[in-house]
C-alpha cells in the first residue's frame, strides 16, 4: 500500500513545530551541498541531528503511548528466552554489552532472570544513542532489587576493554541510515532529496562510487536483472557499524534481532518497492518524507550482509534462525505452561501467539549469532540452522 493510502493521525501543534524544525534542518544541509542529499544523510538527519532528529529528541518512541512495539515490550517472555541463551553463554562468568536498548524492558527482564538462576553478568553495559531512551532506561533500571541495578553502567563509547560474554542488539540494525537505489534503463541511480521551494521532494540522481561499486558486486550475485523501476535498499553503515562491536568482543557472542531476509530474498524481483517502513502511532507507511524527526524510519536487514561483514571481522557465524525457532528453542512454552493461574495464563498464551506466529512477529523477525572462541553449539539455533540460505 503506498503511503497516500495510509491514513496517519494528524500531528499535534507542537508536533508539526518539531516536523518543520526537521525539514528546515535538511533543506540548509542539501542546500550548502548543492541542493541534494543521499537518503542516507537524510535519515541520519531525520533520526539522529542532535535535538532534532528522532532518536536525539524527546518524543515517546516505543510503547502504547509512541509509535511502534518492539517484542522485549510487547513480553518479558521474550527476555527470558534471551536470557535463557544469556545463561548458557554466561556459564563461566563475564558481561553483557546491550546496544540500543530501548526503554530498558529487555535489560530489567534478562537481569531479573539470570539473577533467578543464580547466573549473573559481572556487568551489564548499554551503549544507547538517545538520551532520552537513556533516561528511562536508567528509571527502570533504579527500580531493580539491590544487587541488580549497581550492574548496569552506560557507555558513552564502545568499550575500550574487550568483552568476554554476550552483546545483544534488538531492532538496532533496522535503524541504521541506509541507500536507496532505482533501477532506471538498467542501471542504478541513487535516491535522496532534494529542496524544492519549501518542500523536501525525493529526487533521484547519479549514485555515488561507494554505492555503484556495492551495486556492481551484488548485481553479479543474481541470477536475472532487477526490473525496471525496482526501488530497494542498501545499508553500507553495516560493516563499519559491525565492525566496531566485533572489536570489543574478545570471546562470547553477539545476538543480533531484527526484521530481514537473506540477500536472496531482500532483492526478490518482485519486492519491487523495497523495505523501507516508517512507524507513527503504531500507523506503519512508506513515506520518510512526512512527520519529519517524529516517525520512526526503518529498512529491513540484508543478513547474508551482517554475516559477510562478521567474517571480515574474523566472527563465526554461529546461528541463523526465525525469531519463532529461537524462542520456542529457548523455552516460551515452557515459560507459559509454568502459569498457573488461569489469567496470567492466558495472557502468556497470547502474548507468545505475538511473538511467535508467522503472520505476526515470528517469521519476519531473524536472530543471528556470531561468536568468537566459542566451541558449543548455541542452545537458541537448537530447532532450526538458516544458514544455508545466506
Ligand atoms: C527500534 S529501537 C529498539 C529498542 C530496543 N532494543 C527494543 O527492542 O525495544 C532502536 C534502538 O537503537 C538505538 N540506536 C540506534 N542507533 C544506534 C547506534 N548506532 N548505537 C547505539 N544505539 C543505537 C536507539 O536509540 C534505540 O534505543
């Protein structure tokens, strides 16, 4: 459905201030640049621009009460699964480095359990680029039992000393600036925008080096030519983004959550408008030119990518699964039956219908693991190994 379809509420008074605010930041940066941006810039802009842009400024963002839901909020079951492969990984001591970590939920809930299992992180650090998430992740995190909370430390950097145990990141990925591209008389150009007047318009333009040369390799990787008109995208911050993390970890593994598909499928012919997906009050659309620093933009992520970039690192690719195959491996049914009362039952029932069925979060949703020193088999990928289809 394109954008034009979709009826978002309207924005508040305040709302369209802050959108304006946005659009006048982007315009005086394409300006000073000759009048175009690549998207990426614009949606670095657009989430990141410090006081501006989504992540940097102060709107709700995920909950009932903001724009999308993410599965650590829609169930604590969903934590408890992580922290089921936290333990595992954790047997032997160490920490755990959570980048991106939203509200705090998946925090509050890994810590809680591991500490019902006696199998606590020496430290649990988040590295958070939002510093109003920060915030209430500090709030939820004050209200942890003693012995829990004093774990928790925020990093304003990646961490100079290397990690020995586990780094999560759930729907990080997804919000990584990406390139867009057209296929036009065969061959790429690049989107971004452009000022028109006073209006942001999307324009299309001769693609830069850095992405002709991606587009070049992995145009040779299909079996057919994209179709005319093919809009799809290409996230270039993936290997520097993985890279950095991948430089902190000296033994364990990373979990990485996320909305995508292996490289095959990201660029299926007939995925012909591409992944691009924005969130405004739980309204998902496809338009990132609106709601400018009020609506989150996302892309799904090309895994066959993330897993190229981890071999570069010299990480292992260690698992590849849906998020269904992770949990029910990791035990949330096991979680729900353990209810005995016959409302908390239910709602466990329900909540892990969310989480797991395929039209819902189940299917869509991957994790993969890349690990370093590690020799056992990771009980998350016990049900089921993707890694073929990379
Ligand atoms: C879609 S939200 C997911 C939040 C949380 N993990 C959850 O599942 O509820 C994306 C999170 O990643 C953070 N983020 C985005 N880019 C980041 C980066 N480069 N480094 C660290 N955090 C980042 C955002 O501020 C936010 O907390």
């Amino acid at each position: 459905m394109s954008s034009s379809d979709i009826m978002t509420p309207p924005l508040t008074a305040d709302e369209a201030a802050h959108a304006h605010a946005v659009a006048e930041r982007i315009a005086l940066e394409a300006r000073a640049a000759g009048g175009w941006l690549t998207f990426e810039r614009f949606m670095d802009l657009a989430l990141y621009a410090p006081g501006l842009g989504y992540y940097s400024a102060g709107s709700v963002k995920i909950g009932a009460g903001g724009d999308f839901v993410t599965a650590p909020e829609l169930s604590d079951l969903f934590s408890r699964c992580v922290a089921e492969q936290c333990a595992q990984l954790l047997e032997h001591g160490g920490e755990i480095l959570e980048v991106g970590a939203g509200t705090g939920r998946m925090a509050a809930a890994v810590l809680t359990e591991l500490a019902a299992r006696n199998c606590l992180p020496d430290r649990y650090a988040i590295l958070e680029v939002s510093a109003e998430l920060a915030d209430r992740q500090r709030r939820r995190v004050a209200a942890l039992p003693p012995g829990l909370a004093e774990r928790v430390v925020w990093l304003e950097r990646l961490p100079e000393r290397p990690i020995d145990g586990v780094i999560l990141a759930n729907e990080v990925l997804d919000a990584l600036p990406c390139r867009r591209f057209r296929i036009q008389n065969g061959a790429i150009l690049e989107l971004g925008v452009a000022v028109d007047g006073q209006m942001l318009r999307e324009r299309a333009a001769p693609a830069e080096p850095s992405l002709v040369q991606e587009w070049t390799r992995l145009a040779a990787q299909w079996s057919a030519p994209l179709p005319e008109g093919y809009v799809s995208e290409i996230c270039l911050r993936v290997g520097p983004w993985l890279a950095g993390i991948a430089d902190c970890l000296e033994r364990g593994a990373m979990l990485l959550f996320d909305y995508g598909l292996p490289r095959a499928h990201y660029y299926h012919p007939q995925r012909l408008a591409g992944t691009l997906r924005c969130h405004y009050k739980h309204r998902v659309h496809d338009d990132p030119y609106v709601n400018l620093g009020v609506q989150d933009i996302t892309a799904w992520v090309d895994f066959t990518r993330v897993a190229e970039a981890a071999l570069e690192c010299g990480l292992e690719v260690a698992g590849f699964a849906t998020q269904a195959a992770f949990l029910l491996a990791t035990g949330i049914e096991r979680q729900v039956a353990e209810a005995t009362d016959p409302v908390e039952h239910a709602r466990r029932a329900g909540e892990a219908r969310r989480l797991l069925l395929p039209a819902q979060m189940g299917e869509a949703f991957k994790v993969m693991a890349l690990t370093r020193g590690l020799d056992a088999a990771l009980c998350g990928f016990a049900l089921q190994d993707l890694r073929d289809s990379l």
